[in-house]
C-alpha cells in the first residue's frame, strides 16, 4: 500500500467540499493521483484552466472522426488499429456480410462495444443474438465468428495478456451498476447445432503477438454439445447499466467503472439526471487526470460537455493535459436546461501512453485542440461524409 505525503489543508478562498458550493466567479481544477482514487487536491482559479489562445507541443489532445473509416473488413483481425500501448489495443471494426472463418485471439482477451448493427455470435460456448449497445467479453483463446443481421461497426478493445473482471464496488455493494445476474452467456441451442458440419472445411484465424497464423479444419471446430464451469463469454447490454448518482455532488468517471484489466479500465456513461443541488456542479470538474491516458468514443446522444463532438467520434486526452467542459457546456457549470443527460459513451483509461495508428491520424480532427476557446475564434469538426 502507498504511503503518499498526506495533510488536508485548506488555504484562501475555497470550498471545503469539492466539485460543489465553489467561491463565487471561480473555477475549480483537480489534480489528483491514482486516476481519482488517491489524494487530490482543488484549486479555484479566477479564469477557466482551458482559457488559452494557444497551445504548441505533443500533449495536444485528439479527436477521430471514426465514421470516416467506413472501409468494410471480413475480419477483426483486419480492421484498423486506432490506439495502442502494450497493454491495450484498440480498434474499430465495420462488417457487412457474415464472416467465412473463425478467429481466436491467443494476445489477450477481447472486448467487442456494438456500436450499430446486430447478427448471431457463434463461438466455443454457443450460440449468442447481439446488437446495437452490447459490450461482449470473448476470453483469450475463445474461437468465434458473426453472422450479420445488420451491418457492424463495433470498438474492439483487446487486454493484451490480461483480462477483463469486474470492478471492487466497495460501499454500494455487490449488485451495484450492475448486478452480475444480468451478464448473459451462450446457449447450446438449435441454431448453434444447426451450425455445425462435419464436412465443410473451416479456417481459424489466430493471432498472436500481433501475427496471424491460419488452422484448417474439415470439420467446423465449433462442435461442442455442451460445457460447465465458471468462465464463458459473456455480454451485457449499455441500456442494463444503472449508473452511480449523487445529487449533491457530481462523481467522478471512476465511479462508472465497468470493466478492468492490467493498466487500464473501461468505464460506460449512460443517461442519468443530473445533480440537483444548487451549489453543486452539473459538469465535469477540470482535472488532468495526471496517472493516465483518456479515452472516450462516443456511441449515442448528445455529449453534454463537449461541442462539435458526434456519435462515431473518439477523443484522446493525454496524461498531464489540463481539461474539462468546453465553453458552451461551461455556462451550464451550476444550471441545466434539462433534467438529466441523454449520452451513451465508453471511455477508456490507460495507465500507460498511447500511441495513435496510422487510420486514426487520416481521420483526425486536427482542430480539437482549439475547441475550448470562444466559438467566433475556432474550427469546427468537418463533418463526416
């Protein structure tokens, strides 16, 4: 356990509860360890801490326009990578047709996020209906494949030798967010033994340390008749997500962790009211969120705190990069227009710097940066085609 210099303290004008009841005309700023978890501290500036009129050096931040990618790939293997470090891999998948191979990935365990579309998930454990709002984990070695009812794009994000297990939930118990009971599992049914064949000739694609090695069969290996013990693949749905809230007090993105791996979690935003409680803010706090890398990609709704951000768009905070709501969002800090959010998003934090892919880099939106200053002196994003 970390033994961090620790002594709360409280000098000249400021709040003695954070992220509510600021000092009248201020700004409050977090810096903090351990990615919210560890001690912080909270500055009240007198200017929003994004106020500048520029900003030079490689700790700019990003934004990808993934809805630019719209080339269709047979495989997940094949879609472009977007963001990756050594513990985490990112990519975006868009598919039209049904796969013609099976995959396994022998890196890591893989987490498939249904940004639209739907079809059949025939892996090792059965048979599994998936959609639009679906996270699936798929365990490191599991084969599959899709059929498509609809077109796909989905994010992939593999735990390169790790895997993916639930967050501690600590005061609020067990069955908090989400109670496991509503993680579903592939079933032994009728469309996954009317699947199998005995003389059709199948390809599995692996992958492993980023190489594919191809396995062919004359049989179709998914031939299980059945299976019992405590791993499988499993998939729960965004809208089955029942998030942390506090009308006094707005929580912090740590509080809506859904998943966690080695150096990195996935949290999950959904639609929740906002905070009630006159002193408290309705907006994120500016923090630099100084222990890790920030992802968030955008599914659905409208992104309360951002401007010119739309579904089908990710962004990058690097570590160390001071930031918060933009100024449109900024003028609703203490007061909302409407009762509650209406946003869908995942964000992913790395402990460990991201590099960027060469397919995220041609569909980036090199004026994000400026988007904190005033409307009349920014770009805005292009839009998608």
């Amino acid at each position: 356990m970390k033994r961090y210099i620790s002594f709360p303290r409280l000098e000249g004008t400021a709040s003695r509860q954070a992220h509510a009841d600021l000092p009248p005309g201020t700004y409050e700023r977090e810096i903090s360890k351990e990615g919210f978890f560890g001690p912080a501290a909270h500055l009240y500036h007198r200017h929003p801490p994004t106020g500048w009129t520029s900003f030079e050096g490689p700790l700019r931040p990003h934004a990808f326009d993934l809805n630019r990618l719209d080339r269709a790939a047979a495989s997940p293997w094949d879609a472009p990578e977007i963001l990756y470090n050594g513990s985490v891999r990112i990519r975006f998948w868009c598919a039209n047709g049904n796969m013609d191979h099976l995959v396994r990935n022998a890196d890591g365990d893989e987490l498939v996020f249904v940004h639209r579309g739907a079809g059949e998930l025939y892996c090792d454990f059965g048979h599994l209906a998936i959609e639009q709002g679906d996270y699936v984990v798929l365990p490191r070695g599991t084969m599959w494949r899709l059929e498509l009812r609809e077109p796909l794009a989905a994010l992939l994000v593999e735990a390169t030798s790790s895997s993916f297990t639930l967050p501690e939930k600590g005061l609020v118990g067990h069955h908090a967010i989400f109670d496991p009971a509503m993680l579903d599992v592939p079933r032994i049914d009728d469309a996954f033994r009317a699947q199998q064949s005995d003389s059709a000739t199948w390809r599995v694609r692996v992958k492993r340390r980023g190489q594919i090695s191809t396995v062919t069969f004359p049989f179709n290996p998914l031939d299980a008749v059945g299976w019992h013990g405590d791993l499988s693949v499993c998939r729960i749905n965004v809208r089955d997500i029942r998030p942390l809230m506090s009308h006094r007090y707005h929580l912090p993105p740590s509080a809506h962790t859904t998943f966690v791996a080695d150096r990195f979690v996935v949290c999950t935003f959904v639609p929740r009211p906002f905070e009630s409680d006159p002193g408290a803010l309705k907006v994120p706090f500016f923090h630099s969120n100084d222990d890790y890398d920030e992802v968030i990609f955008y599914h659905a709704g409208n992104f309360f705190s951002r401007d010119d951000i739309r579904p089908g768009m990710l962004t990058l905070h690097p570590c160390g990069f001071t930031h918060g709501p933009h100024p449109k969002a900024l003028r609703n800090m203490l007061e909302q227009p409407k009762p509650g959010t209406d946003e869908i998003a995942v964000m992913i934090d790395t402990r460990d710097a991201l590099e960027i892919g060469d397919a995220a880099r041609a569909v980036e939106w090199d004026g994000y940066v400026d988007s904190w200053k005033p409307a009349d002196s920014r770009t805005a994003a292009p839009r998608s085609p």
